[in-house]
C-alpha cells in the first residue's frame, strides 16, 4: 500500500533552501551533483513517497549508491508496502524516535504520520501525533506503537505474551511480523540520521508554517 502524502502545504521550488544541508557528517549531494544511478533512486524516492524533493536522510547517502540502493530498498519495502496502514507504521517510527531523542526522525515522522490525521478523525483539528493515548485512535494502534517500540528500545524484553497481545487486538502472524519489522527499521533510520548529524529538511518544516 502506497499512501497519498498529502502535507497540507504545495512545496514550490522557490522554497527549498541549503539551509538543512551544513553540519551533516556525510556528503550531501545534491540532485544535480547525483550520478544517474543516484538519480533514479532520488527519483524512486520522490515517487514512493509521494513529495516533490529528496530527503536529506536519503541524501547523506549519496555518495556511495551500493549502501544507498539497498537502504532505501529496505525502507521502501518496510515502510511503504505491506498489510499494515501506513500511518500505524508512521506513528511507531515516531514513537520510536521520540523516545529515542532522533531529533530529525521524530520531526520528519511525525509530520508524515500528521498529514494522515484525517484518516482518524474527521476532525479538522486532530493531529495524531498529539496523543498516542488518544481514545480517537484505534486501540489495535495503541497496543501495536506500545509493543513495537518496546522491541525497538528493549528488544530483549518481547515476551510471548506481547504477540499474544498483538493477536488479540486483531493482528494475524504475518502482520505481526510486518510490525516487528518497524522496530528493526527504525533503529536503522535512527542510528543513519544521528550519525550523519543531519537537519530536518526545509522543505518538511514549510509545510508546518
């Protein structure tokens, strides 16, 4: 399942900015200074997840396309495909990055995970993000962020009564396994962001503003 990001904002060309691109400890390259099997996976990206601009966590990796290629590969399969709804595997990537201090996940996540706000409450007010606890989210959601970012922080501590869990709020095996996989990749994007020091994209923070 691929989701419509719909951010709540155009992104305009005139907004994107160098701004988030200083500090970094990996190279940030650029579209334009990308090679053109860095491009085509810029390109996958921007289609993928549905957004005009390629993010800087994809960007600090591109100056070596093997690690990059198989990455994204993972992130696209894990994150972008599968049974489960994109916003539950958005508000655990959240969750996780949260709790974990990744400054640039939670931010990047958890405006992801806002901008499908409307798939939980009609209300033009409701941001997800704002309660995990809330009773507008579903409580199979609840119990799924609950346990999902346990494995992700305390991986050694999953119990079989934590899948017991999962299946009583109506998750089959298979689904739970897509769920456990969110822990795994977020640890990946987490460690990724914190070591490159990379900043929250401009072109992200504008559709906040």
């Amino acid at each position: 399942m691929t989701p419509n990001y719909y951010l709540n904002k155009t992104i305009y060309p005139s907004m994107i900015s160098n701004n988030t691109l200083s500090n970094s400890r990996f190279k940030i390259v650029s579209y334009e200074e990308a090679s053109e099997e860095v491009k085509a996976i810029y390109d996958d990206t921007k289609r993928t997840l549905q957004i005009p601009f390629v993010l800087n966590w994809i960007k600090c990796q591109g100056a070596n396309p093997l690690l990059l290629k198989g990455n994204w590969a993972k992130l696209k399969s894990t994150l972008m495909q599968g049974d489960i709804p994109n916003v539950l595997k958005q508000l655990i990537i959240y969750n996780v990055s949260k709790e974990r201090n990744c400054e640039y996940c939670a931010k990047a996540h958890g405006i992801f995970a806002d901008s499908m706000s409307a798939m939980i409450s009609e209300n033009e007010n409701f941001r997800v993000t704002n309660d995990l606890e809330s009773p507008l989210i579903p409580e199979s959601y609840r119990t799924a962020i609950k346990i999902v970012t346990k494995a992700a922080l305390n991986h050694d501590q999953i119990t079989d009564q934590d899948f017991e869990q999962l299946r009583q709020a109506g998750f089959d095996d298979s689904e739970i396994q897509e769920l456990m996989a969110q822990a795994d990749l977020v640890n990946m994007l987490n460690t990724l962001a914190d070591v490159a020091g990379i900043k929250i994209d401009n072109e992200l923070m504008e559709t906040q503003a």
